[in-house]
C-alpha cells in the first residue's frame, strides 16, 4: 500500500462504521443492461459542468440482489443527478474508488440515496416507494453485492483493497448523515432530462451531442460548445 493510501486509510480507521458489511463474505448480485452518464456543460471553464445518469431506453440498467435477498431485490436506478457523490471523498483516494471505476456499482448506490432523500422529504412518486423498504444497512451491503458482481463478470478487476475499503466507507456516519437528512430532494429539472434524452437517443454512443450554448472566454471569444455530451457507456 502506498503512502496516500496508508494515510487514507488510517482516516478511514478513525471513523465509527455505522453499519456492518463484511465485503470477504459478501455474495455477488447480478447486473444487466446498459448504464449511459450524460454531461451537461454548466460553464465555458474546463471540467465544469453536470453528470446525469440516464435509463437506457434500449436496455435499462437493473441490478438483482443475491437469492435469499429479500428487501429491495431488483434495483433499476431512474434519472439522476450524479457524481458518485454518495462515495465519501475520503475513500476516493484508493485506486479503483473514483466516482466511474466502479460506476455500475456506484449509480446503484447513488440511487439509493436520491430515492431515500426524496422519501425524507415526503415525496411519494412510485419510483422512489419502491426504494423505500432499503434501510442504510442495506446500501452498504448493495454496494459490496455490485462490486462483487463487477468482480465476478470481470468488468474490473479484482483489488485487493478497493472493495472493502469502500464498503467500510459508505457505512461511516457521513453516509449515514446524506441517507437521513432533509432537504435534499433534487430531481433531474425537466430542461436537463430534455438535453440528456435528445444526446442520448435510443442507440447512445460515446461523444453523442445534443444542443449547443455560447459563452464568452476569458479572452472575450465567443466559443459554441455542445451542451450535453455522452461520456460513459457501460453494457453488461
């Protein structure tokens, strides 16, 4: 383990787990379909912008728990805003733990968590109801069920430390603090799930476009830019 990591690491030590996943024992689920991330350019500055995590109108994305799973089997994430943000920084550090290595895993994760703050909130579209028997325990144990999954498949390769570490990571009280709080309900607005289905379409592929916006430059050119872009593909 490099230095980063070790220091890592012994931060991640510090924290109280506040749910128990041992990743060892954790059975693989089962992915299908396809996963399909959107960019939408916010600004004119490089690497600004927005990551939407859009349903496959060929092959949706859809996860299924281990037999014997009961509670929430079959996930299939909706439209989401997403930045593998429900993956506490400090665990971003390890190799394999950035927001895409492990982006199956993640949108399923991510999704959890949207659906469980807009029940916080008293929402009650179906979508999210049907997320709604998920308890915090459950997401860290999903979250080691998917890796494993990736695993298993080989769409990555196996870490020796980037799967229990995560796993330890999204049970800490961070996690547990973005799964109970309020007022962070934030669907995908109507003009963004606009922008993403036009880059999309019904056979997306990497750099698809839809629209454009103009801005000017820090040097006073005006510059015409897709506004949103496919940057991720993922088929299982």
């Amino acid at each position: 383990m490099n230095v980063k990591a070790s220091a890592a690491a012994l931060s991640l030590g510090l924290l109280s787990a506040c749910a128990n996943v041992n990743y060892e024992t954790t059975r693989a689920g089962t992915f299908q379909g396809d996963l399909v991330v959107v960019w939408l350019r916010d600004t004119g500055k490089a690497g600004d912008g927005t990551f939407i995590y859009v349903p496959s109108p060929r092959d949706p994305l859809t996860f299924t728990r281990p037999e014997g799973e009961t509670r929430v089997r079959v996930i299939a994430p909706e439209m989401m805003y997403t930045d593998g943000g429900s993956i506490p920084p400090i665990g971003r550090v390890f190799n394999g733990l950035t927001p895409w290595n492990y982006g199956p895993a993640y949108m399923i994760h991510d999704w959890l968590f949207a659906a469980r703050q807009c029940l916080n909130d008293g929402k009650t579209d179906e979508s999210y109801r049907k997320m709604e028997e998920a308890t915090f325990q459950d997401s860290a144990e999903i979250i080691a069920e998917a890796i494993k999954a990736l695993e298993v498949s080989k769409k990555v390769k196996k870490r020796d430390i980037s799967g229990p570490t995560v796993t330890y990571a999204v049970t800490s009280p961070f996690s547990l603090e973005r799964w109970k709080v309020k007022g962070a309900c934030n669907p995908v607005t109507a003009d963004d799930r606009k922008l993403a289905l036009r880059a999309i379409g019904f056979t997306p592929e990497i750099g698809d476009i839809a629209g454009f916006r103009t801005f000017t430059n820090e040097e006073g050119a005006v510059i015409s830019e897709p506004a949103a872009e496919v940057v991720a593909i993922f088929s299982f």
